[in-house]
C-alpha cells in the first residue's frame, strides 16, 4: 500500500474499454465486491452516486432462505432502480435450490445477474456444502451447480471464489475455466485461500493464473486493493480484467472515482474531503433510517459501522460512544453538528482516512 500518486504508472489503455459481463454492461471496471452487513441499499446508493463503480453485488443471500422468503432474506433484497447493473449474491450447496432462488430473483426482476458465493469461510456458511467448501468437490458437482444456475435464467452468472481451500488444493484455475465451460460469464478472485482467512498475503500470482485459465469471459482481482497505486499494481501483476473492491470502498467510497479518474486521464483526483465524509455518513445514515423502515431500527443498523467512521474522521472517543448507541436522528445532528461546522481536527488528512482499519473475523478460520 503506497501513497505516492506522482509516480503512479499510466492507468492501462486496455481499461478505457467497456467491459461486458455477459450482456450486461458496466459503467466501470472497478466492482463493488460484497461484505455481508455492509454492503446493503443504503451504502450501494450512496456509494454509487460519487461515481466509478461498476457492479453492485449483493452481501451473500441464502438460496433456500429466498425460496421459503424469510422476512430478514428478502429485506438483502431491497433495491432500487439508481443501483443497476446490481447481482445478488446466493449461496448453497443444493443445485436445484440455487437454481431455483436465481429464477425466483430474475422473474421478479430483483437482479441483473447472479452471482454465487464460493468463497465464504465462515463455519455457518462451509457447514452446509456451501461457500468455499465448493472448492473442494472436484468431481463434478460444483461445476453442476453452476451449469443448473446458468441454466435457470436468461441473465449472466458469475462466481466469486477464493484460490482454493488450502495451499495443497489450489483449485480455483481449474474451477474458474470449468465455470466458463458452462457459461459462467465472469469469475472474482479473491487472492487468498479459505485456509488464510484474511490473514497473509494475496496472491497476485494465484489471480493471475485465474486469468490465465479462462478464455474469454472477465476476471475481477480481489483482495487489500485501497487506492489506485494498489489497484495499477494489481492489474500489472496479475493481468485482471477488472478489481472487486471491499474494505477499502468501506473506508473511502470515493475510491472508485479515484479509479475511473485514474483510467479516464492518469490522474486520481482528490480524495474525499472531510466534509464530504461526514455529508456521506449522514446521508447513509438517513438510508438506513429508510431502509428499515424506522429511526430506531436504522440507527441501531447505522451503529454497526459508527466506529470507522469516528476513526476516519477521528473524532473523540465520547463521540464514538453516543454514535455507537445512538437512537434517532436529532441525537445523530446533536453530535455530529458541531463537527460539521469546524471542520478537520488539526493533521487530519484524506491519505489516513483512506487507510481507517476496517475490522474482519478473528482467530482460527475455522471458528468463525
Ligand atoms: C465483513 C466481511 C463480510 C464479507 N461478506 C462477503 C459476502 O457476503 N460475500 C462474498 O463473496 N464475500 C464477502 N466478503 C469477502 C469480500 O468480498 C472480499 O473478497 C474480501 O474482503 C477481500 O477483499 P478486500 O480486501 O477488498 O476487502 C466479506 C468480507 C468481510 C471482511
């Protein structure tokens, strides 16, 4: 992770040409890849009205849940004609069911596309066949699944997967070009197996050989991409066709306008300012107040993220403490009011905010 953009490689000419997943085409190539109680509606809009991105995908959503339409289930679903081209996300391990929930999805016109999780670690998820246990079923049902979903619907269907389960089962290659055999329309990589979790390394060398598997269809890099010297490097190490980006979108949305400027004329253009950050928070907050369907249920959803954006915008620890209990909006103005008006704290900078911790599952994977 570097902060120098003055000697920032040219963006690569090859990224100022729309790509297509399937039909679909995408306004960027920079993805906003799915952290689940995160990227909801209200943080895809708001993130997606400051420019650059290209797919939205939904956080990962329970075939089986979609089908039996569980209340909490069909909230993920939530979304709004601004946000297209936006996938859903399912995951399972039961082909029929996954391929039931995608046609449930498409004939309601809930998603552009469908994108399934095989790289979930967490033990909820691997415990039912699912997420990146399907990594490890090299016999044929995986690649089955995937063809009964592409089978089920008229839109394109994509995976997003890790390098493999551990470093002795390095399968994502062969899956990525098994996938595009039974019309897969595109593959996300995440550079690290199941195995690692979040820890070590991404494998910009795994990615690439993703890349060089398959074909035709578009490769999306993923993992620890926060600004554009990550994203340039990336795209040279590995030779991806486009980059999902998680934590780092969470703590600086205007990354991808960071990237579009980048590719459209080799310069980033600025960061977001403090300003613009707290307009951001509040704006998300008033979605999230919407999207529930009430100030106390929004708030209480808003105070899952409080915490980084009190440590973005470095505000005192007593703030951080009302925002992570806060219950209505005039509460949310009482605090946050006074910081609007003054501005940055002395030595506040956009490069900091840019690198705020974004926390992940901790301890053994297996444990999660
Ligand atoms: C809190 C959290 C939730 C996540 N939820 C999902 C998910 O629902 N579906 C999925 O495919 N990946 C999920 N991921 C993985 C991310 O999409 C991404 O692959 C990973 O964080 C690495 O990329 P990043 O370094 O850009 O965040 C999640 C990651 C985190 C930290």
């Amino acid at each position: 992770m570097t902060n120098a953009t003055a000697d920032l490689p040219p963006p690569p000419t090859r990224y100022r040409d729309p790509l297509h997943v399937g039909a679909v085409r995408l306004p960027s190539r920079f993805n906003l890849a799915p952290l689940a109680g995160y990227t909801n509606l209200p943080f895809r809009l708001t993130v997606r009205e400051l420019g650059g991105v290209g797919l939205c995908t939904t956080d990962l959503v329970n075939a089986r849940a979609i089908l039996e339409g569980i209340r909490k289930t069909m909230d993920l679903l939530a979304t709004d004609p601004a946000e297209r081209p936006l996938f859903v996300q399912i995951f399972g391990s039961k082909a029929a069911e996954m391929a039931g929930a995608a046609r449930w999805l498409v004939d309601r016109g809930l998603a552009d596309g469908i994108d399934i999780n095989m790289g979930c670690p967490v033990r909820k998820v691997v415990a039912t066949g699912g997420g990146s246990s399907l990594l490890c079923d090299t016999t044929g049902a995986t690649v089955d699944l995937v063809r009964k979903v592409v089978e089920a619907v008229p839109v394109p269907v994509t995976v997003k997967m890790r390098l493999g389960w551990d470093d002795d089962q390095l399968t994502a290659p062969h899956f990525a070009r098994e996938f595009e055999k039974v019309g897969a329309a595109a593959v996300t990589i995440h550079g690290r197996t199941r195995e690692q979790g979040f820890g070590g390394g991404v494998s910009h060398d795994g990615i690439r050989r993703v890349v060089e598997a398959v074909e035709k269809i578009p490769v999306f890099g993923n993992g620890d991409v926060r600004s554009v010297a990550d994203a340039a490097r990336m795209i040279d190490e590995t030779g991806c066709h486009g980059i999902a980006v998680g934590r780092g979108a969470l703590a600086d949305p205007w990354v991808f306008r960071q990237f579009d400027n980048w590719v459209r004329t080799g310069d980033p253009g600025p960061r977001g300012t403090y300003a613009e950050r707290i307009g951001f928070m509040r704006l998300h907050l008033r979605r999230l107040v919407a999207w529930r369907g009430g100030e106390k249920y929004g708030c209480v959803q808003f105070r899952k993220v409080a915490t980084w954006y009190t440590k973005a915008l470095r505000l005192p620890k007593a703030v951080q403490q009302r925002l992570v209990m806060l219950s209505d909006l005039a509460e949310f103005e009482d605090v946050i009011g006074p910081f609007a008006e003054s501005g940055p704290p002395p030595g506040w900078g956009e490069w900091d905010a840019q690198q705020a911790h974004v926390p992940v599952p901790a301890g053994p994977v297996a444990h999660w």
